[in-house]
C-alpha cells in the first residue's frame, strides 16, 4: 500500500486554502464585484438632459403617451446643453398609488431646477401652487383662483394622454432664486402656451 500523503494543488485547495480562507475569498469577490459594477456605473456616459418636466397625476399614465408633449418640449428647447442631441426628461409620478412615496417623490422633483414645467392634475395643483410662479408674470392668464397655475385639460394632445384627468400646468422658474437656466425657463412658457393653444 501506497503510504505517501497525497500532495499537489488540488489536496491543498480542498484541505487548506478552502478550510482557512473559503469565507473570506467569497467575502473579498463580493465586495471586488461591487467596486467594479460601481466603477463601471460612474465612468459611463449619463444621458443629460436638455429640458425635464413632470406629470403628477391622480392615475396612471402611459410613458408611450407622452411622445407628442416630448415632441413640443423638444421644439420649445432645442439643444440647450449644445451636446448635438435633444433629449427630454419627462417624469411620471402616479399620486395615486397606495403606500408609494409619491408626494416626496414629487416634493423632490419641485426642489431641483432643472425640472420647469409640471402637469398635475387639479387637486394636486391646489395643494402644490404656492410653490410656482405666478403665469401672468410670463404672459399666461392663470387660473382665477390659483394664479400659478393654468388649465390645459382641452388640449387634443393631453386629452390623448389621459382623457379622463382634468390637467393643469404649472411653471418653475429657478432663475428668480438665481438657480436654474433662463433657456429652461423659456423652453417652460413655450411648452405651456403650446399646450393652451392646441
């Protein structure tokens, strides 16, 4: 009988390098994978956006339907950012949805300014006007009550949207804080009178 202790790579992986380090490799590779994916995530290219708005509405709304509104923004604003492309944000919060965190979501949209115009639906621009300019400041005849906001609910291309919400739109203007950019703010009252006069 062959009395020899077995050596070699494989004797040693399984009895010595599995035994003392087996949990503390898998622990290294786990946080190894995590650094790479995050390295990878912060060198790629980030869309940035020429113009962003936001539907905040009681219900549910199609991402798809909102082509023809991102065709006007994207008339309205043109290449602000100067990169060749014309890329709009549009942001569709569902204020409806039991147990989300739907007002905070839209809390925090109102607190960056690059996010201008905002369509809401008409108790959700009630409680949210104080927030906005005032539209006769920009030309646009408010609502009689809520001078911030205007109603755009006739429109063909909001009633294609969502044909039961009764809309209504409201502007951010950042450059009044010495925020934001004036070409966003104009971009904004040309998506509003686009949709009033449609």
């Amino acid at each position: 009988m062959d009395r020899k202790p077995k050596k070699g790579f494989l004797y040693w992986f399984e009895n010595v390098f599995k035994y003392h380090y087996g949990k503390l490799s898998i622990i290294v590779l786990l946080i190894l994978v995590v650094v790479i994916f995050n390295m990878i995530d912060m060198f790629r290219p980030k869309t940035e956006y020429d113009f962003s708005m936001v539907i905040a509405v009681a219900g549910s709304i199609a991402p798809s339907s909102t082509d023809e509104l991102k065709k006007i923004a994207e008339t309205a604003a043109g290449d602000i950012n100067g990169d060749g492309e014309i890329n709009i944000d549009i942001q569709i919060i569902d204020m409806s949805t039991p147990g989300e965190n739907s007002p905070y979501h839209l809390m925090l949209l109102m607190s960056q300014p690059e996010y201008v115009v905002f369509i809401m639906d008409d108790h959700t621009s009630k409680v949210n006007a104080k927030d906005f300019n005032m539209l006769s400041d920009y030309g646009i005849e408010g609502d009689e009550e809520y001078g911030q906001r205007v109603y755009i609910g006739d429109s063909p291309i909001m009633n294609r949207i969502n044909p039961g919400i009764e809309f209504y739109a409201c502007l951010a203007d950042w450059t009044t804080d010495g925020k934001g950019k004036p070409e966003w703010t104009q971009a904004g009252v040309s998506v509003i009178k686009e949709l009033i006069g449609s």
